[in-house]
C-alpha cells in the first residue's frame, strides 16, 4: 500500500488543499504536510470494534508515529484533552497502530503491562499463587514464568492490587 503523503498530487497543488504550487516530486509546500488531520481507515474488518489504522509511518513496536509524537497520543488529545500526569495509554482494541480515541484508556504503567500482550498472568492465577502452597519452581512451571515471579508476587511485590 502506498503512502499518501509521499505521492505528488496530479495538478501539481499542494496536498492540504491551500492551492499553491509545488516543485517536481513534492507532495506539500514545506510544513503544510502539518495541516493534514491524522491519517487512518476506518473500520478495519478484522476487528471486533471499528480501529482507526493509522497510515503514516509505523514504528518496529507497531505504534504509529506523526513527527516526534506517538499518532495515539495525538488522537487522544485531540477528543479527550492532556493525558492525565503519570498515565499511559493503553489500547483497549490491542491494536497498537490504532488511533481510535474511544479505543485509548489512560491507565497507570503497571495496569498497562498487566494488560498487555506479552502478559502471562491475570488476576485470577495470582490469587491462586498467593494462596497456593506449591514452591515457587512448581508455581513457575506451572504458570510458564520465573520462579521470582512468584516469589514477588508472594511478597506483594508484584500485582500489588490484585
């Protein structure tokens, strides 16, 4: 799929729609590219709920990126205003190159890793860990994580709320 920021537009305008005239090669006069709205396709089929596909540029981790700033971000201020201090956004869709802001909840860092892809345990194992009377390696073995995993979860060092 071709970018749409990167292709010349066929009268040769700039592509924010301003009508000035741009050189050979160019899709924008230089810092009009800023005045596009984020880019995204709606309703993505694969998904439960509609995403918001960001089409820019997308980093290795998946997120995209308009600039210096996370698209997310972006798009979650826009609607909603300043990400609270101290909160992470996280994708409620698990789609990190959605843009969606009613698919972005701020949630603190540790709930957003909870939550995440790679997590391997939910609420309801760590309150088996914690009452279970197993060692620690038949615990880890059993869940597929470290034995200090479940020493620190046993000390409340880990999933602290749960």
């Amino acid at each position: 799929m071709s970018n749409p920021l990167r292709e010349q537009h066929p009268d040769g305008l700039c592509g924010c729609g301003c009508g000035e005239s741009v050189a050979t090669g160019n899709r924008f006069v230089r810092g009009h590219q800023r005045r596009l709205p984020l880019l995204y396709i709606e309703t993505v089929t694969d998904y439960k709920t509609p995403c918001w596909v960001w089409l820019g540029r997308i980093e290795p981790n998946g997120y995209g990126k308009r600039g210096k700033q996370w698209a997310h971000r972006i798009s979650y201020e826009r609607k909603y205003g300043p990400i609270p201090a101290g909160l992470d956004l996280d994708h409620l869709c698990r789609v990190p190159c959605c843009v969606n802001p009613d698919h972005l909840e701020p949630v603190t860092r540790s709930e957003n890793n909870r939550r995440g892809v790679g997590a391997k345990l939910t609420a309801a194992d760590v309150a088996t860990i914690r009452s279970a009377d197993g060692s620690h390696a038949a615990l880890a073995r059993r869940y597929g994580v470290a034995p200090w995993t479940i020493n620190r979860i046993r000390r409340g060092e880990k999933w602290a709320s749960a």
